[in-house]
C-alpha cells in the first residue's frame, strides 16, 4: 500500500472518529443541561430555608393553637362526662382512718349479708379483700385508691347481695399499682383497674339480674372479664320406666352411693300396694330418696356456681394523666 492511500484510510477513520464523538457530546449535553439546572434549584431552595427564620408565623401559631385548645376542650368534655358515673378520689383521708374504716364497712356488710340470707364461708375471717390492712397501716399515698376500691367493692357486693345470691365461696382481691405484689409502674393508660376475685352460688335468675345491674351500674364501672358457670345439677333429669302393664315405676336414689333402687328394692318396699309417702318413708328407711329431679331441671330451678373476674374502672382526670407522664 502507497503511504498515499494509508494517508486517506487514516484520514477517513479520524473523521468518523471525532463525528462519532461529537454526535453522542452533543445528544447528552441536553441531560447534562438539565441536571445542572436542577442542582442550581435545589441549591438555591436549600439556600433561602436556610436564610428564614425557622418559627411559624403568627398566623399558623394561632391556628394551632386553637386546635390545641380544642382538642384539650374535647378531652375535658369526654371525662366530666364519664367523671358523672364515679366519684372523686378522697384525698384528705388519712392512712390510720382509712383502716378504722375498713374494719367498719367490713362488720356492716357482714350484718347486712347475714341480714339478708346470704352465706359467707369462712365468714369470721371475711375481710372485703382488705385482710392484710387488718393488721397494718397501708402508705398514705395509697390511701385515696384503696378507699375509692373499697368503696367500689362494698357496692358490688350489696348488689350481689340485693339479687338473692345464695352463698358467697369465695372473694379476692388484687394488689394494685404501689402494693406489694402489684405493677411497680404505670402502663400509661387512662384508666385504671382494680380486679377481684369471687366465686358464688345461686340461681340463674340471680345471675342474670346480677350481671345485668353491673353493667347498668351508675355509681362505678365495672367490667366483667371472666365469667364461668357451673350447673350443680350435672346429671340430667331421671327417665321413668313403666312395666308390662303400663304402670309408672318409681326411681329413687341412694344419697350416699347415688346407686338407684331396683326392682327387687322396690318389691321388698311392696311399692304396687302402699301409698307414695308410706313408700317414701319405707325407701328413706334404707338411705333412698325420690329420684323424680325433672321438673327443677326443666324449670331452671338448680343452683350455679359461678366464678367472675371483675375490673373496677377509674378513669383519670387529665391533670392525673399529665402528672403519671411527668413521672415516666
């Protein structure tokens, strides 16, 4: 090859060479125009933030702060509202009185359950839930929630009482925030909760009317949590036989075994020729009694035992909850 001809194939390459490159500068200086520009907006915003004052201005300050004031107007309006079905905590009690009191209210309601019909088991070392402040001055700044709880549980009780409960087997209480056994601090929430404990036996009747005053309660807000129910009754009612001729045979039980009487029993009781109450009497003799249980289980009118969980509610003043974050 001629030095001539290298000279215009080397010539022809740089040519294509450098309008390549210029072509893909020029197709790209556009994006590079704009990113540019985009950096200079973003510089200057950043700029003029940094050169304003960082307040709000009248305006926007007053706006918010007439939300401020009408979120707080909400809040008080929401807890006189509920404040109407409790009453105020008793912050002048004092510790020793509060404990005289305890002993009082627990020899009333003792009088009063008796009074009443119903039975206490362990009665003599019933205490309203308060057994260890029978023996001990609680801290004084406990006082005003242990007054108010023992207020709370005297009611519950009365009403248990007022609705023919039978027997009251059990009743605890728990420890709340501040006493031995109790939270150590506040969960932050706005209302507090003092649990008790019972178990009871009566009717079905007496629990449905209990139940129902409880939650239609106007003094306190209680809150049923756990509720169990026992029929005493476990077995169902007795099937009655008859014999080839049609005729009623009757059941009965014995009270210790609860083994039933049969046939042979009942021919040496010579039940086809003597009167109810003379078989009654001849059966009762050997420790049997009528099995005829149908129509108290039909009727709905067998004992229950029933155990509960109740949460007495307090809801707290919105000074209370400032105060219980100030501590937090």
């Amino acid at each position: 090859m001629s030095h001539k001809t290298w000279l215009i194939a080397f010539g022809v390459a740089a040519l294509v060479l450098i309008g390549g490159s210029g072509f893909y500068a020029l197709s790209n200086f556009g994006d590079y125009s704009d990113s540019l520009e985009s950096w200079d907006n973003r510089v200057g915003t950043i700029e003029s933030l940094e050169r304003r004052t960082p307040y709000p201005d009248e305006e926007n300050k007053e706006a918010l702060q007439i939300k401020v004031e009408e979120y707080e107007a909400g809040v008080e309006s929401l807890y006189q509202s509920l404040n109407s079905f409790q009453r105020p905590l008793n912050e002048q009690l004092a510790s020793t009185d509060f404990v005289q009191q305890v002993m009082s209210r627990v020899q009333e309601f003792r009088t009063f359950a008796r009074d009443e019909g119903l039975e206490i088991e362990n009665g003599g070392e019933f205490q309203l839930g308060f057994d260890a402040y029978s023996n001990q001055i609680p801290p004084q700044e406990l006082v005003p929630y242990l007054d108010y709880e023992l207020e709370a549980i005297d009611h519950l009780l009365r009403t248990l009482v007022a609705k023919n409960c039978q027997r009251l087997v059990t009743f605890e209480r728990d420890p709340i925030l501040g006493e031995p056994g109790g939270d150590e601090a506040s969960d932050g929430s706005v209302v507090d909760k003092y649990p008790v404990r019972f178990r009871f036996v009566g009717s079905h009747e007496c629990l449905q009317e209990f139940v129902n005053a409880l939650a239609n309660d106007r003094q306190f807000f209680y809150i049923v949590r756990v509720l169990k129910v026992r029929n005493e009754q476990t077995e169902g009612p007795v099937k009655l036989l008859q014999n080839n001729a049609g005729q009623e045979i009757p059941r009965f039980i014995n009270s210790e075994t609860q083994e039933m009487a049969g046939i042979e029993e009942l021919e040496r009781w010579d039940w086809q020729n003597v009167s109810s109450s003379e078989l009654e009497a001849r059966a009762r003799a050997e420790g049997f009694i009528n099995a005829k249980q149908d129509a108290r289980v039909l009727f709905g009118q067998e004992n229950l035992e029933v155990f509960m969980v109740v949460d007495i509610a307090r809801f707290l003043s919105p000074t209370e909850v400032g105060d219980e974050e100030e501590k937090s």
